[in-house]
C-alpha cells in the first residue's frame, strides 16, 4: 500500500450481489453500470461468485488505475486467455516481458510519421469500398447499413496498409463472416466460468477453429508472399515489412526480433483491433451526423477547399470540426466501452478506497464520457465541445483510446483513417436517417455496435465539394 492516503482509505464491504447482477452485466453491461451506479454512487463493490468486484465512476479513479497505479494492476489473465485463443500470442494477449517487447517492436509503425505515410494507401481503399457500396451516378440513392459498410472500408483500409494488398469482394465476404462468428463467440466465452482449452468440446467450438483458420490462412498467404525467394523488392514500406525487419534492440542480442508466428499473431491482432474499432466509431458518427444537417454544412464549409491530394489530406487530417464531430461520437459511443477492466496485484488505494489483491476493477468508459459533472448536456450531440477554442475537457474525463501503458497502439492511425473517411463521404455523400428511424440502442459485441441495424439513407451528391 502507498503512502499517507492509505490510513485515510475506506474499506468499502462487497454487497452482496450475486448472479442476477452477473446476469444483467452479461445481459447489458452498459445498463448494468449505469444501475449500479445510480444505486451506490461513484464506488461500486460487488462480489460475484467469490470475486470482489470495484466499478470506479470519475475520471480521478481512471487515471490512478490505468497510469498513477498501473504497476498495481494487470490486465485479467482469464480474458488475456481467451483472446489468445482467438488471436494466438501478441501484444494484446501478453503480459510483463513478452508485452513489452512486442509492444516496442510494434509502436514504430505506428508513429504519426509513419502513419502519415499510410494516408494514400488509406484513401485508395476508402474510394474504392464506396465505389462498391454506394451508389454511383449522381442523384441515385439507397438505404444502407452504416455498420456495413464502415466495416467494409475499415477492413480495406487496415489489409491495404498491413500488406499494400486490397481487398477482394471475396475475401470480405469471407472475412466479415469469420469476424462476426468470432466476435459473438468471445462474447459468450467472456462469460464463461473457465477458459476453455481448444481440445475440449464446448459450443461453438467447431466453427471458432473454422473462423480462427480462415483469418490465419488469409494472412499467412500474405506473409509467405512476401517472404518468398522470389519476392519483389518494394519501395514503399507497409505494416509487415515493418514487422519482418522489426528488431528490438532494447533486449540485447537474443530474441529480438519476432518470431515468423509472432509476425502472424500481431497481424492477426492489428487486424482484428484496428477495423472494428475504427468502424464502429465511424458508423456512430455517421447515424449522428444523419441527424444533423447543421453539422453537414458546418464540416462542407469547414472542408471546401480541399481535396485529397497530399497537401489537402494534411488539411482534412488536421481540419478542427472534422476531428471535433469523430471526438465526439466516440465521446457518446466509445467503440471500447465495455471489457476495460484491470486487476490488482498487490493492496492499493484508489479514490480514497482500499483495493484488495485479487481485486477486478472496472473502468467504465460509457459512463465517465456521459457524466454530466465532466460533459454539460451530456446526452447532447455538441461537436464544439472539442473545438480548440471550447472549455477544456476534465482530466481523464475522455479516454476512447485508454490511458498509461496500454494506451491504444493505433490512436494515430485510427484518428487519420477516421478524419479521411468521414471527409470522403461529407463531400461525396447526403445522408439522412430514413423517416421515422431513430438511432438504435447500442450492444457490446467486443466493440460497441447498434443492436439493431443502423440503416442510413445516402444519396450521391451531384457534384462532391
Ligand atoms: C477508433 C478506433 C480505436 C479505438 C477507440 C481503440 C481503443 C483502444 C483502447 C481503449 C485500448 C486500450 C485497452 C486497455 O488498456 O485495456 C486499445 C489498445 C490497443 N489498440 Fe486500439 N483502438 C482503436 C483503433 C486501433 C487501431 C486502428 C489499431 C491498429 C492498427 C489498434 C491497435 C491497438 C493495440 C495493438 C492495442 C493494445 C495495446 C497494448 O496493450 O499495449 N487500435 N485500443
């Protein structure tokens, strides 16, 4: 335990909540919170089947836990488990040493610079998704499913910049199956009370090593393309190259580079992290923007004299109410809202309150991004929030992109594909909620996605701006 803040600390006693609350949280962990929340204030403790449960509400507890504290606190081995059994061994699903080397070996390629040189490889494959998607000739409109077709784009978008390789119609198909299949099933499997080995029979096993196989071929298909003897050298680096050449020399001579499975496993990572996210804050932002025709015209004006050129995607990446309105949907929506969770090592004091070894603390991101004490109208769709000009937001208040050592690997990367996308449909696209729709509720499928389809009515312009 530390210091003076220890004798003050307040033992807060578990209350006993059993597994009605482990169903609700697994039913909807988003209104879980929140009850439990409304129910006991800013700490909540619960102890479900033998486990104390803490749940922390401001923004001061977040950051103590994820950056003041984070040597208290590891990531909870049991979900680091489950992932690797979807993902095989990276640096998601490692701890300690292993972590950080791969984490050191990973973060060049994915500093601003180096994303900057993306941006190209990032726009080729935003136009050529919508060119497949929406429709073409001026004026023709349809109904589309955001989630859809920001999933579509961010897919492209992540394989084009992993292996310069664009997407076929086919391997999307494949892929996005592959991707739902896995997705619902580590859903499930979150909420089991074992981690289950892959030589047991269990539900969905069969179809969970079909998928994992289907995403693993596609990708060593590309890794052993590049790696072939007849491989053509090529000018231009992208995501593997990075990672065949990656060295680590911080760990002195041995085991400092990545091992081809580890190449494989990261792939399958960046992957798997780096579209699903992007697409959901992207299709938020796209139901939200459909409902305000005053924030189209703000970001049309915003962005008229620019184009996609590479001095016009330095501006749009940098144009402020672009970035404010993707800021604030995944204010509303953050794609990670849920399974932000850590647990402690060692005794330690957070918010004034005695966290035992052992103990699983749950950040919840949904509720700190809509408390009204850090965010006026909390409920309300207010891009100007992160206007340059706007009242700072709170410390710790806002995190899509989480916090301390573990703070997200691609927030750059995320940021510029986001910024490019949602500029390429605002000067391409009109979009509106069909009549009568609202936005639907959202549901934690790993990302936060609408829980019913979130369907959009988009029309070509007749001449893009
Ligand atoms: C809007 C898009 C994204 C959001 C909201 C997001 C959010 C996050 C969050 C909250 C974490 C931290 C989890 C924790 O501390 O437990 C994280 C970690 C990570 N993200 Fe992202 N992410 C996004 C896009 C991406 C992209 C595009 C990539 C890669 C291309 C990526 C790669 C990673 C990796 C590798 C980690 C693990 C870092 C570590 O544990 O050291 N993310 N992300």
């Amino acid at each position: 335990m530390n210091g003076s803040t220890e004798i003050n600390a307040e033992y807060r006693p578990s209350l006993p909540l059993g597994l009605s609350w482990l169903n609700e949280i697994k039913r909807d962990p988003l209104a879980a919170a929140s009850e439990l929340h409304r129910r006991y204030g800013d700490v909540a403790t619960l102890n479900i089947l033998f486990r104390r449960i803490c749940y922390f509400f401001t923004p001061e507890a977040a950051r103590q836990i994820l950056v003041d504290h984070h040597a208290d606190f590891v990531r909870e081995a049991r979900l680091l488990r489950i992932f690797a059994s979807f993902q095989g061994d990276n640096a998601l699903t490692t701890e300690g040493t292993d972590w950080e080397r791969q984490r050191r070996i990973l973060a060049p390629g994915f500093t601003p610079k180096r994303v900057a040189g993306y941006t190209q490889l990032m726009h080729a494959a935003i136009q050529d998704c919508v060119a497949d998607v929406l429709p073409t000739s001026p004026g023709s409109s349809a109904v589309v499913d955001a989630d859809g077709l920001t999933t579509r784009i961010t897919m492209d978008v992540i394989l084009r910049t992993l292996f310069s390789s664009p997407m076929t119609k086919q391997d999307a198909a494949q892929l996005s199956i592959a991707i739902r299949a896995l997705t619902r099933q580590s859903m499930r499997e979150v909420y089991w009370p074992f981690v289950a080995p892959d030589w047991l029979p269990y539900p969905g096993r069969t179809s969970k090593l079909t998928h994992r196989r289907t995403i693993q071929a596609l990708i060593e298909t590309h890794i052993n393309a590049r790696t072939a003897s007849n491989a053509v050298p090529r000018e231009e680096q992208d995501v593997l190259d990075m990672l065949l050449s990656a060295k680590d020399e911080a760990s002195g001579n041995h085991q400092n580079a990545l091992s081809a499975r580890e190449i494989r496993d990261n792939c399958v990572l960046l992957f798997a992290a780096g579209f699903d996210t992007a697409s959901s804050a992207l299709c938020w932002w796209m139901g939200l923007i459909a409902t305000r025709p005053d924030v189209v015209d703000a970001l049309r004006a915003e962005l008229a004299d620019t184009d996609f050129a590479a001095s016009g995607i330095e501006q749009i990446v940098r144009a402020p109410y672009l970035n404010a309105t993707i800021k604030e949907a995944m204010r509303l929506y953050p794609p990670s809202a849920a399974l932000f969770t850590r647990v402690a090592q060692r005794d330690c004091v957070i918010a004034d309150t005695t966290v035992t070894k052992g103990t699983l603390v749950v950040i919840p991101i949904w509720q700190l991004h809509r408390d009204a004490r850090s965010f006026p109208a909390p409920l309300e769709f207010r891009p100007e929030r992160f206007m340059p000009n706007a009242d700072p937001i709170p410390r710790s208040a806002y995190m899509p992109f989480g916090a301390g050592p573990h703070f997200c690997l691609g927030q750059h990367f995320a940021l510029i594909e986001m910024a490019l996308v949602a500029a390429y449909l605002i000067k391409h696209i009109d979009f509106a909620l069909p009549p009568g729709a609202k936005l639907p509720d959202p549901t934690v499928d790993v990302a936060l996605k609408p829980k019913t389809p979130l369907l959009v009515q988009v029309t070509r312009r007749e001449t893009p701006s």
